[in-house]
C-alpha cells in the first residue's frame, strides 16, 4: 500500500458514521485535550457529529465507525472509499457487523426491527463492499488504541494490532480463569488489545474484538461441552459464519 | 567459612525482614482473588511463605518484566538526548522470597540465555539486585513433575538462601556469598542449625520425590533423540485441534522468554519510548515478518515450536531442556494439553 501524503501539508480527515451506537466516536471525543492535539496536526474536514462539513474532493484519512445495513449506506460506503487514501474501519461494527450482526445468527431472542419500515438486507462489516487498510477493533474502541493509530498514520508507519489474545492478556493480570470457574468466556479465541477489562470485572469475554487470528473456535466450543458449560448460541452462529465466509 | 545450615525462628524471620525492609524492597508471595501472586509486599502480614503449589505467573516477571521501558528519547534539531532505565535499574535493591526451587532452577536457565548467551544489561542488572531467598515445598501439586527435569524439589544453585520448614522454625541454608552476609549482621537471630533438622529436610525431600516418582515419566533431558526422531508424529495434528493459540503457556511458563520492541511515540513526535514486551510462539503474528508472509501458519508447526524449544532447541542452545517441571502450561490451558502426556507418548512409542 503506498502511503504518503500532500507535502508540507496536514492530512485530510473524515469521520463517518454507519449503522451503530456512535459509541466509538463518543469515544474520540473522550479524549478531551489530546484530541486538541490531534487536531493539530490533522485537517478535519468532515464529521456529523462535530458539525465540521467542509467542501473537498479528496480525503487522506477516512475513519468509519457503524456497519453497511442498507442499500444507501453500501453507495455511501463506496463513495467515501473513492475518495479516500487510507480507511480505517473503527469499531466492532465497521470491523464485523458488530451487535447488529446478531441479527443474522437466527436467535429467536435478538431479532431486530427497524424504526420506519425501512428495508434491511443485513448488517455487514464495511470490508465486504469495500477494502479497508487498518481496523481498530472492539466494542466500543479503545481510545488509547485509537491515539497510537493515528500517530502510525502521521508516521506514515505500519499500525500493529495487539498481537495478544484476551485470555494472555487476562493471565498477566493474574486473574482466576473465567472458565475454569464454569463460565462461558471467549477469552481463549479474541483478540486483545482491551487489557482483558472484561473479565478483569470478572464479566465473561464477548469476543467484542473479533476474532483472533487462526481461532479455534471448534476446539472451544469442545471444550464448553466436556466442562459442562452451555454454549453460547451466539458462537455456534459465528462459526456458521466463518464457514460461510471462507 | 560461612556456615552452610542455620536455624530461625518463623518469629525471628519477620523481625529479620522487617529490618531488611529498610535497604531493601521485598517481594514475595501473597493472596489475590484465591491465586498465589508473587508481589511487592508492603505489609509482612500479608507474606505468604506456606503455600501450596506455585505462583500464577512465575517470577521471570521481576527480571524480565511483561512490558519494560528501556529507555526515553527526545529529539531536538538534529540533537538526541537518550534516557536510560538502566540507570534506575542500578539502583534498585530487592529480596525476592518465597520462590518454589523450580522456580530457582528456572532463574538458572534464564541466566544462560540472557547473561551468558547474549548479554542483556537490563535482565543482568535485576539479577544482580536481587536476593533470591527461595524456599522448599511442603506438599505437590497435581501438576508437579520436578523431579523428572532435575529442577526439584531441592536446587543446588540460584539462591542466595534456601528456606524448609521443620516445625515452627525454617532450617536455613545459605547458598551463596551474598545471602552469607546479608544474614551475617543479624547473627542473634539465628542458630546454629543441629543435624535432626538437615535430616528432617532430607527425609522431607525423599517423601516428595517419592509421590512425585509415582508419575510414569522418562527424565525430559532424555527426550532428545526420541523428539528429534518423531517430528512428523501424527499427535501434533491431534494437538493442533485442540489448541486454542491464546498463549497462556507462554506467559506462564517460567522460561519462555521471547519478546517484541517497539516505539511508543508522542504525537508532537519528539519524544518517544522504546518498550518491550512479551510475546508469544502460538501467535501467528510473532513470525510475520514486513512482506507480511509468516512462517508458521499452521498450527501444527507452532505447538511443536514450543515444545520443540524446551526439549531440543535448548539443548542446541544452552546445554540444557528449559523445561522446569513447575506444571503451570498444564494448569492454565483452557484445552487441558499436557506436556507430559505429550512426553510421555512419544516415550512408550519408543
């Protein structure tokens, strides 16, 4: 991927918001006087929620939180894509489909109906329609995270996701394991990067961060069964879906 | 001559800690969330010097810390000014109690990969602060296999002073020049130490060794030529179902020392951190390389990695396994994947 930017110049910033929560840019937000900072060295030149709408034709940076549930936000999502140099898919949702995604796991118990009789097709993550070239995982993201990505990005330096799955991260913190203790935590097949906060508080993993890399979510799912821990639905459909993806 | 054997009183040993609280700072085991951690004790009541088994995360964290800063920088036109840790490092004084003697044995083997292999000045210098005051254990664990990896349950080196407890005294032996003259200025709290108690350590140790021999197990540092031999053995397909690649193994494991640096910058990007940090050989990204190719895709070839490291490639490398028998990969692995019965099938195959 050849990134560089306009010399002598700031990079061009866009946030846009899909399908979501709009958790993740309450987020930014959150990061009060370092944002300042941040500002400092960007462009922002498009962002709903902050009132900032300028007139540009192209955009350095695009970050993109909420997943493509509609017709109009596939066309949106392919716009700013054209546009753009560097996507970044911020959050669970732009990431996999998030929350919403649950919806096509066919649990009687999470079925969603929109507001308005709009149509849905389904909640996908944006990189089905379009390529994205860094993800910041988790649900909502974690603004620590989102500040070392965007130094990587002023660096024209490769971002690194967290190499560490949530259950290493959770055993640096020296915590009594989850399912040892009968519960039915992802911690083994998540990425990490959240610092296990999850169980840490003793509340069982979600796998908000995705997937790890090479999950084994069948080994998982065994072993649920020999402990005698139901398994979540939830994770049965997400194998369901990775299988479908393949 | 230093006397080898002394005796102290449990009393006596607070009194002495106490006192050495002033120069030194202590770390040693204590209770969190129903785990023995091994952590700065502030309060001595919170000591727990008797406890079962060994510590979640082993004490290769006070050497070799999870995330370390090694050094600051900040860049000024074309000037760079460097802070190092090592500095702070040098002035540090700890005592280290309460460790297992697998434990000890597996400070010895770190020692050869990060003072004598290659020297690392920030691993060195923790070493060279630290009084390690070890001490022998009461019972087993079901996980326990020592005695099977020469690493206990009794050391003959790595400690500066060996605790057993006989009774309400703990027999003390000291093992080192260092640990001869910490204890020398406190000469009135101690003993000299009779034979029934060097007896009673022995037949201590005997009764462990033998529940410990009840397991059917060949002696690890024999496994070379049999793990060599059975590479391509169908049980590494069988493990890499089973795996889940969350790298507890890694982090709990005594001797697993690999790590990442990287460069934490500030967003004026003037002033930065070079960190380092543990890393694990289940994930795949620790063979990514910059092209993006990794090397070990595959499951299969990671599981092997490890195991393949602590039996072989050590071997290659230092002289000797880096596997110390503690059982704390087999504890934590949400898979129940244990490393003896790994052994232990290649072994009867034989």
């Amino acid at each position: 991927m050849k990134m560089s930017y306009e010399r002598n110049t700031k990079p061009k910033v866009g946030i846009f918001t899909l399908s979501s929560c709009e958790g993740c840019i309450v987020q930014i937000l959150n990061l009060e006087e370092t944002l300042l900072e941040i500002l400092e060295h960007i462009d922002l030149v498009d962002c709903r929620v902050l009132g900032v709408k300028h007139v540009y034709d192209k955009l350095d940076i695009a970050f993109v939180e909420g997943c493509v549930m509609s017709k109009e936000e596939e066309e949106e999502i392919k716009k700013i894509r054209e546009k753009t140099k560097i996507l970044v898919a911020l959050g669970d949702c732009a990431c996999s489909g998030g929350k919403f995604m649950m919806k096509d796991f066919e649990i009687s118990e999470l079925r969603v109906s929109l507001p308005g009789g709009r149509e849905v097709f389904r909640a996908d993550p944006i990189d089905k329609f379009v390529k994205v070239n860094y993800y910041l995982r988790g649900c909502p993201i974690n603004r620590e995270e989102f500040v070392e990505l965007v130094k990587d990005l002023l660096l024209l330096r490769l971002f690194k996701e967290s190499p560490l799955s949530v259950c290493s991260e959770c055993i640096l913190r020296e915590q009594e394991c989850l399912i040892d203790q009968g519960y039915p935590c992802l911690g083994p097949i998540t990425r990490g990067g959240c610092n296990a906060v999850c169980p840490y508080n003793n509340k069982i993993c979600y796998g908000c961060r995705g997937l790890s890399e090479d999950a084994n979510i069948d080994s998982l799912i065994n072993i649920f069964k020999r402990r005698g821990i139901p398994v979540p639905p939830y994770l049965l459909s997400l194998k369901k879906l990775v299988i479908s993806k393949r | 001559m230093l006397t080898k054997f002394l005796i102290i009183s449990k009393q006596n040993l607070i009194h002495l800690l106490e006192k050495l609280s002033k120069k030194f700072v202590i770390f040693g085991p204590k209770k969190q969330n129903g785990n023995i951690i091994i952590d700065k004790i502030n309060d001595l009541s919170h000591l727990v010097l008797e406890y079962e088994g060994r510590s979640l995360i082993p004490p290769k964290k006070f050497f070799l810390p999870p995330t370390e800063v090694l050094f600051e920088y900040e860049i000024e036109k074309d000037n760079i000014k460097i802070w190092d840790k090592l500095v702070e490092l040098k002035k540090q004084k700890r005592i280290l109690i309460g460790i297992k003697p697998c434990d000890i044995s597996s400070l010895n083997i770190l020692d050869k990969v990060f003072i004598r292999e290659f020297h690392d000045p920030y691993v060195t210098t923790r070493r060279q602060n630290t009084i390690i005051v070890g001490i022998t254990c009461e019972t087993i664990v079901d996980t326990c296999f020592c005695v099977f990896t020469d690493s206990g349950p009794l050391v003959r080196e790595g400690f500066d002073l060996l605790l057993t407890r006989i009774d309400e005294s703990y027999l003390v032996e000291v093992g080192s020049e260092k640990g001869g003259q910490l204890i020398s200025k406190f000469d009135e709290l101690f003993q000299p130490a009779p034979q029934e108690f060097i007896r009673a350590r022995e037949e201590k140790m005997e009764s462990l060794i033998e529940k410990i021999s009840s397991l059917v197990l060949p002696n690890f540092s024999e496994m070379y030529d049999i793990m060599v031999k059975n590479f391509h053995h169908e049980i590494w397909k069988e493990l890499s179902n089973q795996c889940l690649s969350c790298g507890k193994c890694n982090f709990v494991c005594p001797t697993c020392y690999c790590f990442d640096v990287y460069d934490d910058v500030d967003l004026l990007l003037k002033h930065g951190k070079r960190i380092r940090r543990w890393d694990s050989c289940h994930f795949l990204s620790f063979t990514r390389v910059a092209s993006g190719e990794v090397f070990r895709k595959e499951r299969e070839t990671r599981i092997k990695q490890r195991i393949y490291h602590k039996l072989v490639y050590s071997v290659n490398d230092i002289g000797v396994i880096s596997c110390v028998g503690c059982g704390r990969c087999i504890n934590v692995c949400p898979a129940g994947i244990d490393i003896r019965e790994i052994v232990r099938e290649l072994w009867r195959g034989e």
